[in-house]
C-alpha cells in the first residue's frame, strides 16, 4: 500500500501491516480487510482514505496451476516441465519426479528448472510420471502431487 503527500500517516486497522506509522506498510492479513489511513501534512490538514486487500486462500494451490502433459520434441513448445511461468519468487523446498518404478529421474531447487524428459542424460519413455512439489511463495506454502504425461 502507498499513501503519500504528508509527513505522519497512521494506517487502521494495524493487523495485518508491517507498519501501522509509516507512508508505504506491508499488508499481509488473513482475511479480506480494509484499511484506513489519516495522513497529516506540515499545517495540521488531515485527510482520511482507505483500501480493500482481498484475501485468496492459495495454499491449496488452485492459483498455481501444472500442466497435465509436455512433448518435448524440440519444437519449442511444451518441450520441458516446471514452474518457471509462476515468476521468480518461489522457492523450491522440494520438487521431484519419479518414474513407474519409484526412481527418481528429475529433482530441481530453482524455479528456473524444468525436465525436459531425459534421464542420465537418455529421453525416458513416453508415459505417466508422478511429481511432488513443496514450494514458498509470496502468497503462502504450496504443496502439489500429481501426474505427468509425457508425451512422445
């Protein structure tokens, strides 16, 4: 949030913010809050405004969507698997993949990292693999299981 104009600037309600007296604060609530904001100026002019921070659950991952196949053939499109379009400030607490047999064949500890479906440096079949993803985001933990089909 940014107010700006004044010299004190005193932010209600304080929950929620990383500062309740300062111009710029950090909001971070838990639930979908609006805060007020009493900005003086140097002769004692006081001036009110107030904005609405909507709360999104994203936890549960519903924002953070995985594709649910890739073909990497080189065409450069859908050529390897990850989370690079989530942008640049997640961090990887753990993102695996594993093949039918247990073995995992991909591990990454950047968001710039993606499988581009080989293995020992060898393309693995066409099939499904499973993926376990723990990540930490601006928004909150993210935690994923599921299935990729990769595609031949």
């Amino acid at each position: 949030m940014n107010a700006n104009g004044a010299i004190s600037y005193q932010w209600q309600p304080a929950s929620g913010l990383s500062a309740s007296n300062i111009a710029n604060p950090v909001a971070r609530p838990t639930t979908t809050t609006t805060y007020s904001v009493t900005a003086k100026d140097g002769i004692g002019c006081t001036i009110i405004d107030s904005v609405t921070v909507f709360f999104n659950a994203i936890g549960d991952g519903r924002l953070y969507q995985m594709p649910t196949a890739f073909t990497p053939n080189g065409d450069g499109l859908n050529d390897c698997f990850g989370i690079s379009k989530w942008g640049a400030n997640v961090e990887i607490e753990l993102f695996d993949i594993y093949n039918r047999w247990g073995e995992r064949v991909f591990t990454a500890s950047s968001s710039n990292q993606c499988w581009d479906g080989r293995f020992k440096g060898k393309p693995q079949t066409g099939g499904n693999y499973l993926y376990i993803l723990k990540v930490r985001s601006a928004c909150g933990d993210i935690d994923k299981k599921g299935s990729i089909l990769l595609i031949r």
